[in-house]
C-alpha cells in the first residue's frame, strides 16, 4: 500500500498567491469589462534588459554548433558566472569566497525551500511573523512545523514578530532555538536591519551553535547606507550563515529563472554523534543527486547583468521600481494610510483602514477599485490588519491604481 507524506495534508488549502489567483478569476468572470491593475504577487513587468537578451542570443547560437554546444553542465553552475558573482557582489563589499562556496541555481525559492534538505527534522526552527509563506510551509512538509494552532502560529517554530510595535526590528528568539530564517530586505513589509541589528543574530547563532538562513533577494534595491547588502558584511557570519540571492527582482528573471546560494565551508552543524559536519559538503551532494543545473543560456544571460552595460541597464530597472515604491508610499500618505517599507525595497506594507482585517481590505480594493494587493494575514499572524503593495509593475499602472485610492 502507498503511502502519503501526511504532513501535506495539515498544510492550509493552498498556497497564498494561488488562493489570490482563484479570487482574483472569479470576480472576473463576473465582471469581465473590470480593468484589473494587480499589485500582488510580487513579479516583474520590465522586459530583460538589452545586455542580458544580447548574451542569451549569443549563447543560443553556441547551441547551435557542435564545436560550442553544451549538454550537461556543472550541478553547482558553471565557474565564469560563479566568479564573476564574486568579484562583482562580494569583493566589492570585502567579503573574500571561493567559487565552490557557491551554487548557482534556478532561484531563491527552490533553494530557501530545499535547505531542509540537509537538516535534521528535530532542528527547532524560528521564522520572522510575519514571513515569507515557503519558509514555513516547507518546513510543514519536512515535518518539523508541529500542528497548526488556533492562532495560526504551528506548535514547533519560534516565532519572532516584526511590526510598528518593536519598529519592524525582530527580537531575539525567546527560546534557544537551532535554525533562524532571516529576509532582509524583507517580504513582505519591505523593512530592513541595520548592521548593528543585524550583528545581534549572528552573534546569538555564534553563542547558541545555531544557522541563519538569510535570504538576500532584495539586496539591490537597498538605498540607505547603513543596511547591509550581504549578511556576511557582519563579523563571523561566515561561521554560521547561508545566504540565498536571487536575479528575479533584480535583473528581471521571474521568467527565466535564476539564482544562487552562498555556503561557507566554515559553516557546521552536527551529526547524531555530535560531530561537526561542513554543510557546503552536504549540499553540494545533495544538489549532484537532486539537480542537473542551470541551463548553459540562463547562466550566460546571469553573467552579462555584471557587464557595464548590464550594470547600468539593471540599475536603471531597480530605480524604476523604486519610483513606483515612492509614489505608492507618498499617494497612500496623502489619502491618509499608514504606510510602511518601500524606502529600501520594492514592497509597501499598509495599514488596513477602519479596522477591516485584511482579507476584507483585499475585497475591498478588488471589487470597489479593481486593484489587486496581497492581505497581510497571509504572511502570518502577525501580519493581520495589514496588506503589501508591491512596487514591481507598470508605472502608469501604478499611477492609475494610487489615483483610484485617493
């Protein structure tokens, strides 16, 4: 008889952006004339910049040749972009790696979701609240997660709130605890840490023998100086840290798919016996089993976001989302919202109005202004009575949907 992992059945009924789609296509069955500007789901709507496409023609050609066609690559990316990351995101910042510390990969959710991989289920795991859905739900699958709670937390995960209360600054976990998930700039209230604040969790998984997961995906849009760009920019991160980045957000690649992960070799956890076991070694086994690498084309496209061109062309990307941000933040002052984030990354974290939770501001904005946000609630508890806007669309769009708001 085949069995189930029956840890999937005590995740909720479905992914939080599926559960938007689903609502966001019955209404407009029933209201097809509705022009609907969507400021949820946090995708790109710029095409990939001239440099990037030049590099993929370039590299389809090369598949076009016997002399320069590739099959099966290298599992942990191919060495001139693994350099070429290196060079231009982690030298440039006084960060010193070594091309097999890191892995290039079909993005950041694929491996923020996978990492469990190599980590035991009795690991006791602490996420921000509220949180990127995959880092929970992922865990739910694993089976460390516990059971859902009647306040939406799950019985086996630390939870550290992040709002207006405590400035969107996590606390430490209250309890020792082996794994911290960490996204900053975050997801979903666009807020950051400081060097300062940020140090505190890396010398808390110093002391307690912890990991820090911290996912960098929206490393590029930080403005302000004292922010961090890279957790290893903090003083031993480098014994206790693995840092996930991602080309979605910052050169467009939703689509076509493409990311990274930072392992140190001097990053350990133990064994049943106690022994200390290197996690670059073990990831790089499970990526030969579980992975066949980023396609030879996406790669060569990744690398030309670091040509001159490239910089400037993602750059000028970056600071066109960052204009909408602005314009978001500013339009939703000006109507009176309380609003949150989108100074160093693309997202806006609003207050909902007149005590409506947020899956009632949700059907608010779609039915009565035909624009769509995500509810805060999604994210987790903590998240209630707010809703993310997110800066990453068409700039009439954007205009248009703050001109119905006010």
């Amino acid at each position: 008889m085949a069995r189930i992992n029956d840890n999937f059945q005590k995740l909720p009924g479905s992914y939080l952006f599926s559960k938007i789609a689903h609502r966001v296509a019955d209404y407009k069955q029933l209201n097809p004339q509705s022009k609907i500007i969507r400021m949820g789901i946090g995708d790109v709507t710029l095409p990939l910049c001239d440099a990037v496409v030049k590099a993929m023609e370039h590299a389809t050609e090369e598949m076009a040749h016997r002399e320069t066609f590739r099959g099966y690559g290298p599992e942990q990316g191919y060495a001139f972009l693994a350099q070429t990351i290196l060079d231009n995101e982690y030298a440039t910042r006084g960060v010193s790696l070594e091309t097999d510390e890191i892995f290039i990969s079909d993005g950041a959710k694929s491996d923020t979701g996978n990492i469990g991989d190599i980590l035991g289920l009795d690991n006791i795991v602490a996420v921000t609240d509220p949180v990127y859905p995959v880092y929970v739900d992922t865990n739910v699958m694993a089976g460390r997660a516990g059971n859902l709670l009647e306040n939406g937390h799950w019985s086996n995960i630390v939870y550290m709130p992040v709002t207006k209360d405590n400035g969107f600054v996590p606390e430490l976990p209250q309890k020792r605890v082996d794994v911290i998930y960490l996204c900053f700039p975050n997801n979903p209230t666009g807020t950051t840490l400081t060097k300062a604040q940020l140090k505190k969790f890396v010398d808390y998984a110093r002391e307690n023998e912890a990991l820090i997961l911290f996912d960098a995906a929206y490393e590029a849009f930080i403005r302000e100086k004292d922010v961090p760009h890279s957790i290893y920019e903090i003083e031993g991160a480098k014994e206790v840290a693995i840092e996930f980045r991602s080309f979605s957000k910052t050169a467009g690649f939703t689509g076509t798919r493409c990311g990274y992960t930072i392992i140190p070799k001097t990053v350990i956890a133990y064994n049943e016996k106690g022994e200390k076991v290197a996690l670059n070694r073990l990831w790089n086994r499970r990526q030969c089993t579980k992975f066949n690498g980023t396609p030879y084309i996406v790669q060569r496209a990744a690398e030309a976001v670091y040509s001159q061109a490239g910089k400037e062309q993602v750059r000028a990307q970056v600071d066109y989302y960052m204009g909408n941000a602005k314009i978001i933040c500013e339009s939703l002052q000006a109507a009176g919202y309380e609003v949150f984030g989108g100074v160093n990354g693309p997202y806006v974290w609003t207050k909902t109005p007149e005590n409506m939770n947020s899956w009632e501001f949700f059907d608010y904005l779609l039915k009565e202004k035909n624009i769509v946000a995500t509810p805060g609630v999604g994210f987790g508890p903590s998240g209630e009575g707010y809703i993310r806007f997110s800066a990453l669309g068409d700039r009439d769009n954007t205009i248009e949907a703050m001109k119905r708001l006010d």
